[in-house]
C-alpha cells in the first residue's frame, strides 16, 4: 500500500484550534462552530473555489477530456486565507453530502496541499451538535467516484455549452443565450405544452342532472348510461359512448326522462382508505411548497437551505431540517421513533400505526446515501420556534414538520356510498354518490386537499321506488392541458429522469433569466425566444432535446458515481453524436472573405469577427438592428428621428447625425408630464429587467422607481407614486418623506456648468505613425477631422467630437492588430 501523505498534518500552536473544518457557507460554519468549540476552526469556502476558465474551453478532448481548473477571481482570497489558516492543522472538508459537495472538497484539498485519499472528508445529513460531533470523530477519504460523476457533468455541460452557446447568439443576434442538456430539455416541455394549448380544439358536450326523491330524501344524480351505454364526460375515448353533442339533443333526452318512472336499482357502500404520502424528497418538496404556499422552486431551496444551515435557538444554534437536495424517502429508526412519540402526545394513541411505516423508493437509481427531508427532531414544533423564523421560514418547516409526521399516521377512512337509479324500462341509468370522512388519519396532522370529500348522499332503500322531480342540461367543454407550474414542471422532470434533485430549481431560474420562459401569475409561458430556440435545437440537435437520451445520460452519470463506468467514456458515449449533428450547421461567412464568422469578446462585450483576422478586419455588432424612423421630426434641426439602438438600449436620435446630435430616451409613454420641464414621462426598463420611470428629456434629471399614480400630491401637486398609500417624490415638498422614497439626486452647479461647455478637442497622438496604417476604415468626415486634430488646426465642437470618435476607433483597430491568432 502507498504511505500516507502526512503534510499540514503537525501539532497546532499551544491554545489555538487543532483542526480546520472547512464547510461551503459562512451560516454553516457559523452554526459548526458553536458545535463544535475552541479545538476546532471552522471556516467557509463560499461554494465552489475551482471552475474550468471563463473564457476557454478549459477540456483537452484529445487526452479523455481532461479539465483544466482555476481558482475562481473571486475566490482567491478565500484560498489564501484558507492556506494560512491551515497551516500546522488537521484538515477536515465538510461540505455538502452529494456529488457537488465531494467535488468542492477535493478542489479543496488539492489547493491545500492535502491528499484526498486521506481521512478528511466528514459529512452530515444535519446540522445538529450530536450528529456533527459524531462526524468529525470518522472522517473519511474523498470519494473519487462522485468527484468524477461530477467532473463528468461539468465537462459534459462546458462541451456542450461552449460550442451550442455561440451558435444560438448567432442565429438569434442576441447575448447571453444558452443551451444545457436539462435546461434545453426543461425549455421544450413549456414550449411543447403551450403549442398543444393552441393546437387544442374545444369540443362541446352535454350532461344531465336530475333532481330525485327517494324515501322522502331529495339527493341530486347525474345520467351516466343510456341503453347501456356510458355517457362521454368529456374525458377519455369516446368510442362506445353515448356523445350529447348539442342542446337540442340533450334536451330531447331530458324530456324523454322525465315521463319515466324510477326505483333505486343498486345501493353500495364500501370504506375506502387513503395512506398518508410519503416525507419530502426535494422535488415533491418544491411541488407542495409552490401549491400550497405559492414559492418558486429556486425560493423554496433558498428557504430550506436556511433551514438546514442552522438558526439560533435558546439551547444553542441548530439546523432544524436535513439536507435538502435528496430524491430518497427513507428515514433513520431514531427519527421513526421520535415521530411516533410526537404522534402519540399530540394527537392521541389512536392514529398510531402499531408499526412505523417504512416508504420504498418509486423508481430504480435513486442515491440513497441521504434521507428523506424531515425536521431533525419532529419534538421542535413549528409554534415553539416561531419567534425564532422569518415567516417564510416558518411556513416552509410547518410544511416539512407536518408532512412528516402525516407519513407516519394511519390512514384516513371514507365512507363512500352510490346510488344507481333506473327508470322502469333500464334504458336511462342515473348515479349519486358521495363520501363522508369517518376518520382523519394522518389528515389531521396534513390537512385536507382541495376537493377531498363529495357531499354525502342519503341512505335510501335498494328497490325503493323514486321520482325524477326536474332535470337540468348542463353544457360543457373540453379542456386544455395546464400549463406549467414550477411544481408540475418539476415533477414531470422527475418522472422523465431529467435532472437530478440539485439541477430542478437552478433551470427554472436559467429558463426566466435568459427570457426563454415569464411567469403569468404560477404557470410558465415560453417566450418567442424561447420557442425559436427550441425550434432551432429540435432541427439542428435533436439529441440534445431528446428525453429518452438526456434521461439515459443521468443513469450513466449515476453509474460513474457508483463506479461501473468510467467518466471520460461516459462524456464521450454523448460527445461523439454531439458533434455529427456539429458538422452539420451551415456556418455564417464574412461578407468579405467568405471565410466563417465567429462570437468574439471585448471589454465592450460580445461582436461578431471574422476568423480570417488580422488578414480579415471585418466586424459587425452581436445585436446588428437597423435604426427605424418614428415618424417624428427633430424639434433643433427639423429632420426626421429615428430609433437607434446603443450600448445601454434603444434611444431617439437625429438622422441628421452628427450635423445635429439631439438624442432623447425611448421608452413607453406612461401618459404622465414630468413635473419638472413639462416633458413626457416614459417607461423605461433597467439591465436586469426592472422598470423605471424617468422623463423622455436627457437635460432633465427627473426620475422615479415607482409607477406614477393618477392622484396629485395636495401640497406641491407633482404625481404621487406608487408606493404605500402614495408618495411624494418632490424633495422640496414638506410631504416628502426620504424614508419612503430617497430624493434623485440633484445635479451641482459644476456639473451643470461642465455639462454646457463644449468639449475640448484631444491632443494630438504620439502614436500617430503607428495610426496611419487604419486610417482608410474610417468615414471621411471622421478621417478629416482627426487629420486636422494631428495638424494643430483648430476644431469646430462637432470636428472634435468626430476626432475622439476616429481616435477611439484606430487604437480597437490598432489593439485587434496586435493579437496573434494561431492558425487552424
């Protein structure tokens, strides 16, 4: 056997911490510390310190795709401390339980110094003194078959990512597009169920209800048969069934049922039991949280993760749920036993099971190293750690706390009874029927769900004689499917083996954050965007889209995890079909060599170049958009305005540029004047999404982050916003309150004055010579001004903003020219 690495591992300073834990989060290794004391260390490494490069591949695929890592930028100060800090400890890597975890932990100690083949990994399914302490005292290795499941999905995605994220910001002349083997998969079924919803047509039919008296009991029953058969209800096939298509039809037949006469030809009355669901695994937490409490996916695990990093109670900080990110419904015997003293102490001996109940997972590769989701002591009821949550906080651990001792009680009992009426001929069969709970079982802890329980229907005598005393046509239509919700979405993921529990909430995110889906109130609507992109990956990468094939991938990804495949054959098994369907894209040509184009990157962001460069300088913008005119004229010069877009968004601008260089902000017209030049306040929309309201007037400094309202202030009569019962934004206004709505800053009287004063012309470049070979790419305008600038002629004000504007554009040129590009 190999001798064991013993770096880092010397006796620690008198009175200081022998052993540095390291976890992910600062709660975490707040919550740690307290556990654990003095003797130990615990620091955070803020989530991942190691990634493949920003801006390369980062993955020799010619030596089994081996990843280049980096420290991230930002977390190399985090490294270095944690190098100092464990300097003469023990080390121990505490980072989350799962695959994401492990892989942290071994760039971890590879940073470190340490070997990973070492006792230093210890984890815990949650954070409470007990089962820390006890973690700490058997750590173990590292587990290479997760780090390399890990480095298998991380590679997979960066191949995938880097080579189908530029083509989608081609296709579509957008930045930041994406594609992602679940996030791709997760976008086409929105965009699949909404192209059903249009595709859906509505089809009529009818049902009959009638009203019956049968031992002196009035109860209502609907038709289900005629001349034995069954009525359509709109649901399921139609063939063999009775179809009421129209009014006509339906009221024919109900006069028809009313000259009969009926008896009660069967009575039934069976119990009926409903079991208790299952304790939480993270996908159905995230449905039950997004139905019954109306969160997000992403919302819901910002929540737990809170939850189980540990919040600060009387008897010391403790988290007071498991680890989160599990697709497994088992639970350990101490906590079954825990449960059923609750059960018993809070609702009776009566809805105990007389033994526990023990869940089996629904489907085949589940990672059963984790538990299911549950509180870590069902003892620590929602009401006694209230005061301790936020709201949301305590609303999501009542749910966990109450699902989990619902999986633990007996089932709830129904009493259901149906009541089969026959008109004296057997031609026409009507049905009642009803439940009644009789007991509640694990729903007292739960709760009922919508719809539950049928109103009951009266006991009457079988064969008792009844009479048809009115019936009502009803009219109905068929339905369309739902569309999705972060709960149904997820769900349907699961059942398809899309994703894994720690991949469902971050690609509803991706989804919303790229603008492939928006939110109408829960459900999820693709955007037009997100729709071309779904067409464009079903037409040019169809594996990348396919169901069956990104599931496969998943169960390959669980078999390097439980070390039946190696990882590098994995990625190559998706690799391989990855780049045929590659080859295949017609590639975007220089208008003027003919050779491909490709997505660059500048300091100004992205922009399409050749790949002939320096031979080829051709370049054109990412987001190319022709300025359109808006059927305005320009109130300086008189010539027509047109919409142009810029680095910041669309703005008004002259066509007259730069003879005249009125430009004024785009936005949509709220129907407000700004209180302050009379100007028209428009909507306008920040980088990340957000609106805001400011006036169309660039000399006007008027700006509000609330919508105006109708109302006028009574004091000073500018426009109340949007914000409480209606503020005030004039700062000059006694009813101002800058708690409420900070004043805009106001501008200085040196600003004001720099503002009017013309700009001053640039000295001319001591790099001109170098300059001169650029020159013939500039307008003639801007070569004649830049030229003068160089002959210390004197410049007019729009002479000098051309010569800063040629200026600016022979030095990009100049820098393009100095790069070095090897060739293919």
């Amino acid at each position: 056997m190999p001798k064991k690495s013993t770096r880092g591992t010397s006796a620690p300073a008198k009175g200081g911490a022998a052993t540095l834990v390291v976890v992910e989060s600062p709660a975490k290794a707040k919550s740690i510390q307290k556990m654990l004391g003095p003797a130990y260390e615990v620091r955070a490494s803020r989530g991942h310190v190691a990634d493949l490069p920003e801006r390369e591949l980062g993955v020799d695929v010619a030596r089994d795709f081996a990843p280049t890592y980096e420290v991230k930028k930002d977390k190399k100060p985090v490294v270095e401390e944690l190098k100092r800090a464990v300097q003469g400890k023990r080390l121990l890597i505490a980072t989350d339980p799962d695959r994401e975890g492990e892989a942290i932990g071994w760039h971890v100690a590879r940073l470190l110094g340490r070997n990973p083949e070492e006792p230093i990994r210890v984890e815990f399914h949650e954070i409470t003194p007990k089962v820390v302490r006890q973690a700490v005292e058997k750590p173990r290795p590292i587990d290479q078959n997760l780090v390399d499941a890990q480095q298998a999905r991380r590679v997979l995605d960066r191949l995938l990512g880097y080579n189908l994220s530029p083509l989608l910001s081609l296709e579509f002349r957008k930045r930041a597009l994406s594609a992602g083997r679940v996030q791709s998969v997760a976008l086409r079924l929105v965009v699949e169920r909404e192209e059903e919803i249009e595709a859906f047509k509505r089809e009529e039919y009818w049902l009959l209800r009638g009203l019956f008296q049968a031992a002196e009991k009035t109860f209502p029953a609907l038709l289900y048969e005629v001349d034995g058969k069954r009525l359509w209800a709109g649901q399921g096939e139609k063939e063999g069934k009775l179809h009421l298509k129209t009014e006509a039809e339906a009221k024919a037949l109900a006069a028809e049922a009313l000259k009969g006469a009926y008896r009660v030809a069967q009575v039934e009355v069976r119990e009926r039991r409903k079991s208790p669901p299952p304790p939480f695994t993270t996908s159905t937490l995230q449905q039950a949280a997004s139905s019954r409490l109306g969160y997000t996916a992403s919302r819901t695990m910002r929540i737990a993760q809170r939850l189980y990093e540990g919040v600060d109670l009387p008897e010391g900080t403790v988290g007071l749920i498991t680890y989160m990110r599990t697709d497994s419904v088992r639970v350990s015997p101490e906590a079954l036993a825990l449960a059923r003293e609750v059960i018993a102490e809070r609702f009776g001996p009566s809805f105990l099971p007389e033994t526990p109940r023990v869940y089996k997972n629904r489907k085949e590769g589940v990672q059963d190293a984790h538990e299911a989701i549950r509180p870590t002591d069902p003892r620590r009821t929602p009401e006694s750690v209230r005061k301790y949550l936020s709201e949301e906080e305590y609303r999501l651990y009542d749910l966990i706390w109450r699902r989990f001792l619902a999986s633990q009680m007996k089932d709830a009992l129904y009493e259901q009874t149906a009541v089969v009426l026959e008109d004296e001929k057997g031609r026409l069969r009507f049905r009642a029927s009803g439940s009644i709970l009789k007991f509640e079982g694990y729903l007292k802890a739960w709760g009922k769900e919508e719809e539950e329980e049928e109103p009951p229907v009266p006991a009457v005598p079988e064969g008792a004689e009844a009479k048809l005393l009115q019936i009502t046509p009803e009219q109905r239509f068929t339905e369309p499917p739902p569309r999705y919700t972060d709960a149904s979405l997820v769900k349907t993921m699961e059942e398809l083996g899309i994703g894994r529990p720690s991949t469902y909430a971050p690609t509803l995110e991706t989804l919303e954050k790229r603008g492939y889906v928006e939110r109408r109130g829960r459900t999820l609507l693709p955007t037009p965007l997100g729709r071309e992109v779904t067409r464009y990956l079903k037409e040019r990468f169809p594996q990348v889209v396919a169901y069956e094939f990104t599931a496969r991938m998943e169960d390959r990804l669980d078999q390097v995890e439980e070390g039946k495949a190696p990882w590098p054959q994995v990625v190559w098994e998706f690799y391989e079909p990855f780049l045929g369907e590659l080859a295949q894209v017609p590639k975007k040509t220089c208008p003027k060599c003919g050779r491909p184009l490709e997505l660059k990157v500048s300091r100004y962001g992205q922009f399409l170049g050749c790949t002939g460069y320096p031979e080829c300088t051709y370049t054109e913008p990412l987001e190319k958009k022709e300025a359109e005119p808006i059927g305005e004229a320009c109130p300086k010069c008189g010539k027509p305005l047109l919409r142009k877009e810029g680095r910041y968004g669309s703005f008004i601008a002259c066509s007259g540029y730069p003879a005249c260089d009125y430009t004024r902000d785009d936005g949509r017209p709220t129907g407000h004047t700004c209180p302050k030049c009379g100007g028209r306040v428009l909507e306008k929309r920040s980088k990340r999404g957000k609106p805001y309201y400011k006036c169309e007037e660039n000399a006007c400094d008027f700006l509000s982050f609330y919508p105006l309202l109708d109302t006028t202030c009574p004091s000073c009569g500018w426009p109340l916003v949007k914000k409480g019962e209606g503020a005030c934004i004039n700062p000059n206004c006694p009813a101002h309150d800058p708690k409420l709505l900070p004043a805009p800053k106001a501008q200085g009287p040196k600003k004001a004055k720099k503002s009017a004063k013309a700009p001053s012309a640039p000295k001319p470049p001591a790099d001109w010579e170098a300059l001169k070979a650029f020159l013939p790419s500039l307008l003639p305008e801007e070569r004649q001004a830049v030229e003068a600038l160089t002959q210390g002629k004197a410049l007019a004000e729009a002479e000098v903003k051309l010569a800063r504007r040629a200026l600016f554009k022979l030095r990009m040129q100049k820098g393009r020219a100095k790069k070095e590009v090897a060739p293919a």
